[in-house]
C-alpha cells in the first residue's frame, strides 16, 4: 500500500461531533463556504487540527 493510502486510512473519518447553533448562523456559515468553493465540514475540520496544533 502506497504512503498516501496509509495516511488516508489512518484519518478515516469515524465520528461525529454534534453542535447546536443558531440557524441564521449557520446557514450564513455555510453559504459563505460554498461561495469560497468549500465545505462548511471542510472548514470546521481545519479549525479543529490548528486549534489542537495552537493549544498543545
């Protein structure tokens, strides 16, 4: 298996994280990630990563 096979197995997204928001709020999130050519999922994923990265 190739590195990056190995590296896309081993971050398989297996859970979930269940937030509750404010409508208006999201769906201005999420219209503002597809105007940038995203993913509202995308996004919340690379804040996740660089606010671990920051706070360890």
């Amino acid at each position: 298996m190739t590195e990056k096979k190995q590296r896309k197995k081993a971050k398989k997204k297996d859970s979930q994280l269940i937030i509750r928001i404010n409508s208006e709020d999201r769906d201005e999130f999420v219209r503002l990630c597809e105007d940038l050519d995203t993913s509202a999922a995308r996004e919340i994923r690379q804040f996740m990563r660089t606010f671990v990265e920051k706070n360890n």
